[in-house]
C-alpha cells in the first residue's frame, strides 16, 4: 500500500491541505513571477492562428488574441462570453458546410462542442466530442467517455458513435479511439489502438485495411491512406513516399501531402502515378487545408508567428502575417547511439540553456514561436530542442525506437544533448510537459549530475497507476500495461525511482486536468520531499491540459521562468 495513494483523490482534505501548503511554499517565485507577467500576457495575446479549415463560408480560422481564443470567418469574429470556456479545436463537420467548434473549461478537454455555420451556432453537444459528421439525414458522432462508462457497459476510457440519438454498432476496445470521415453514404472508420496501429472498416464494419498508418482521405468513392509510408487507394498500393508524412489530402489531380523534410515541413503535391508535382518548402506548416485549385496554409518557425498562406502550384503568397522576432537558429547534431537532431535557438545570452524535450506518442518537435521560449530568450537563456527517439522526426521507426521496451532510449538521446551543454560549460535546464515530464522526471533520476535545474509540467510520473486515472487507458498502448508489465516500467518510472541528492526541481499542473490526472505531480514531490530533495510545487486551480485563457497561462509561465532564474543563480 502506498501512503501517499490518499493524494490520488482530490476531494480528500488532505489533498487539499496538501495543494494548499504546497502552493504556499513556492510562493515566493511570484517575486520573481511578477517581473515576467506582464510580459507573457502581452505575448499571449497577440494574435496567433492555431488552425484553420477552407469552408463555402470563407476560411474559418482558431485564432488566440487579446479577446481570448476566437473563431474568424471572412473577418466576422465568434467569441466566448465567458472567459472560463475556452474554444480548444477547430474541425469539418462531413456531408456539410458545417464546423465543430470545441469548448473547454478552465483549460480542461471535456465540455461542449458547437456546431457552426460561418460563426452562426447550429446546435451545441455536450460531453467529449470527437467527428462530427451527417449520415443518411441523421447528425451523428464520436464520444468518448472518460470518467464515466459507455452506455454498453464498458468502464472508461471508451469511445463510441452516436447517429441520430443512438449508438451505432462499431464497438472498439477500451483505450482505442475512433475517428470517422464521411463523403454521401459512404463512411471511413478508423480504429486507432494506439500511435502506431490502425484499422480501416466501411459503413458496413468490413475491414479495408490495417498497419501503420498515419494519415486517411477520402473523395470520389474511394479511401486513399499511407500505409508504411506507401500510398494505397482502395487497398491498391500505389507508390512509396521518401519522408515521414504527417497529415494527406485528396484533390482532382492527385494528393497534397505535409512531409518532414529535415527537421521541418513540407507541403508536396504528387500525381497519382508518383510524380512530384511541385514542392513549397516551409518551416512548420500547422494546417492546411484545400479548396479547388489552392491550398490554404498557416505556418510557424521560431522567427515568425506565423503566416497564412495561399500556395498554388507551388508558390505560397502571404495573405496574412504575424510578428517577426530576430534570434539565432542552429541545427546541431549529437552523436549519441543515434545520431540526433537539436534547434539551439539563442539571443545570446549566457544564463544557462533551457534542454526541452518530449520523446513519444510519435509528436514531432518541430520549429515553433513558443510564448514560454521567447521570454526566456529575452531574459538571458539558450533554449536547445532536442528531436529524440519516440517522435515522429524520422518516421514511424523513429517512433518504435522510443516505445515501450525502448523507452530508454529517450532518456539516453535526452541526457546527450545535456552532455553536450555540461562539456560547454553552460548549466542545464531539463524541460518537459505531459509524456515530456515524465521524460525530464526519469532523466533526473537517471543522470541527477547533468541537470542543474528541473521543470516538469503537467507530467506522467507514476508508470504503475497511470492506467487508472482519466486518459491514461490510451497510453499502454505506448508505454505497456501496469498489470503485466509491471517489471518494465518500474524500471524507469520516476515516481519510484525518487531517490536523495536530486537537484532542484518545479513541477506543475492544474486541477482542471481531465488527460493526466494530477496526482502524478502530487505524489511526486510528496515523495520527493520526503527524500529530503529540493522540489517545489504550483498548482493551478485555472488550468488543465488544453487551451486556456490568457492570464490563466501567463500566470503559469511567470512562475516557471521565475523558478528558473532563482534555481541557476544559486547553482
């Protein structure tokens, strides 16, 4: 029994009282948290695109800006009257001219979702919703439930589809998710077990296919897919693609497809007889989407905002543009028992370097104009993204090579690119949110004299529970079940793998996390302190995982940069 497992249940005065004191205890970096600010918040709110879809309406657009996050169609504007509701996603509604907008509180996932005609609301569905789609007159859609069981009878996590009130007879596994795309009454399902797994059935649940494979269309009658980095129409296998492809579109000559190309994106149209067709070489393309002859694009890199773009036979003009900020970007290279791939991202300072990681579920860590990031540079810090092992920058083998029994393997290639900066003489400051905390909580475990300073956020730190708590039935997929491979991940798991002498440390989430439960961060720095170790803990009752309105997250970020700046002056 584990005497800390009363930090699991939030309700429990204890826990409670617990949150309380510790929030207490770091609350002097809000000294320091104070000079940041107003800073971040300026940054936060500037307007920032996050995603965008081509509709008959105009091109609707998921933008952050000084009004919270906003839908923009044609230049009329759809916002939230209540700041605590955060629009969090932006996606096609199919067989309609409709969009989902998604809502959620405080940062958390689950809420509503509205369903829009330019930014008129049609209807609105409770719960967590995944595809929304039309089906033989019937709306219909994908819901997952996470705290509560399905109307069939399986426990959480579980999704199911609904068409007209109903639920339709396709029933995945615990901890599968399910995406749908639908052209007439034709309907693609994807059964997802896992990141790398998938599997593709018709209307009538005849499966079409199965593998590794990462992105789906569907126009004209048929079901175009990357399988293995081929590309099949109809099951048919028509021609191997050279790089990692992230997401596919279907259009009257052929496919527009987004690659990594070197450590960044691509948009590449190919016939459907192989041919390149043209090539618009980009930094990172975020979205894009198709309408007739054009590609509608928006774009980040760590020295603009971003861009939407209009990209026609290749060439991209600049509809609208974002800020510009003068840094030095190097590509690195460490040679570790892989060779791996680092942005150093500098204006010069000498602080110490911020060594941001996150090594799984197959996210790539691409160019990006970080809030968090900026000011750090502005205050005197380097920051070094590392591409390591369990992403997605080479591919799906790159992937496999970080997961399950290769989970090490992240925190080698992490503590490569520490090695690195330790041999320079600079100090280290292990970053990483989600899966990435758990990557920066067992690289401090693992190699305590490479890290000066450790920031952990929102993070999964104990392997043997993880499976019991909110999200975390899709992630055994991934890391491995608890109840039978306990063995594996005890030998990593950074919660159980605490010891003394660790440096400091700031771990941080929010009490609106509906994805990692926070008794991770919880029991973590219980236990942490307990060993007599540095560690301090903020706890944000505003925040969760997703989205969240701006003075929430700045409130968040100054006292990450604030902990930072008190923990290197005194190493």
């Amino acid at each position: 029994m584990d005497p800390l497992e009363y930090l699991e249940d939030l309700d429990d005065p204890r826990t409670k009282d617990f949150i309380a004191r510790s929030n207490e205890e770091s609350s002097f970096l809000r000294t320091r948290a104070k000079d940041h600010f107003g800073s971040i918040l300026e940054k936060l709110t500037q307007e920032m695109p996050l995603d965008l879809i081509a509709t008959r309406y105009g091109i609707a657009l998921l933008i952050r800006s000084r009004e919270g996050v906003v839908l923009e169609v044609n230049g009329n504007k759809f916002k939230s009257k209540n700041k605590d509701e955060t629009f969090n996603s932006l996606s096609r509604v199919w067989n309609s001219d409709q969009v989902k907008l998604g809502v959620g509180i405080r940062g958390s996932d689950e809420g509503y979702s509205l369903l829009m005609e330019g930014v008129n609301v049609v209807k609105r569905i409770d719960g967590l919703i995944g595809d929304v789609f039309y089906y033989r007159g019937e709306l219909c859609y994908v819901k997952e439930f996470r705290t509560e069981s399905s109307p069939d009878g399986v426990e959480p996590v579980v999704e199911r589809v609904f068409c007209g009130g109903k639920m339709f007879p396709f029933y995945p596994s615990r901890g599968e998710w399910v995406s749908v795309k639908a052209e007439g009454d034709r309907l693609l399902l994807v059964k997802g077990v896992g990141w790398s797994h998938k599997v593709l059935y018709d209307q009538d649940l005849n499966v079409m296919d199965e593998g590794n494979i990462t992105s789906v269309d569907m126009k004209g009658g048929k079901v175009y897919y990357v399988k293995d980095n081929f590309l099949y129409v109809n099951g048919e296998r028509r021609f191997k693609l050279n790089y990692p492809v992230l997401d596919m579109k279907v259009h009257d000559r052929g496919v527009i497809v987004e690659e990594i190309r070197d450590y960044r994106t691509s948009l590449v149209e190919y016939s459907l007889e192989s041919t390149e067709v043209w090539v618009y070489p980009g930094e990172n393309v975020m979205s894009f989407d198709l309408s007739r002859e054009d590609v509608y694009a928006l774009e980040t890199s760590f020295t603009y905002s971003y861009r939407l773009l209009r990209v026609r036979n290749g060439r991209a003009e600049i509809l609208r543009e974002g800020l510009k900020d003068e840094v030095d970007v190097k590509d690195i290279f460490v040679k570790g028992e892989e060779t791996l791939h680092g942005f150093l991202i500098s204006k010069g300072g000498n602080k110490g370097v911020i060594v941001y990681g996150y090594g799984g579920f197959a996210v790539p860590l691409l160019p990006n104009f970080n809030t968090l990031f900026r000011e750090l540079l502005n205050s005197g810090f380097s920051v070094l993204v590392t591409n390591l092992r369990g992403g997605f920058e080479r591919g799906e083998e790159w992937h496999k090579m970080g997961m399950l029994r290769n989970k090490m393997n992240v925190f080698k290639d992490f503590s490569e690119f520490l090695k690195v900066v330790k041999m320079m003489g600079g100090k280290t400051i292990a970053m990483g949110a989600s899966n990435g905390g758990l990557l920066v909580g067992a690289t401090v475990n693992f190699y305590p004299n490479l890290v000066d300073c450790g920031v952990i956020g929102y993070p999964v730190l104990d392997m043997l529970r993880f499976h019991k708590f909110l999200a975390g039935m899709y992630w055994i997929h991934e890391y491995g079940n608890p109840e039978t491979e306990s063995d594996l991940l005890l030998s990593y798991s950074p919660y159980h793998n605490l010891r003394r002498g660790l440096p400091p440390v700031l771990v941080y989430t929010g009490l609106n996390d509906d994805r990692v439960h926070p008794m991770h961060a919880l029991k973590y720095v219980a236990k942490s302190k307990e060993l007599g170790n540095l560690v301090y803990l903020f706890v944000n009752d505003k925040s969760g995982h997703n989205v969240n309105y701006p003075e929430y997250t700045a409130e968040e970020m100054s006292m990450i940069v604030g902990f930072i700046e008190q923990c290197v002056e005194r190493r």
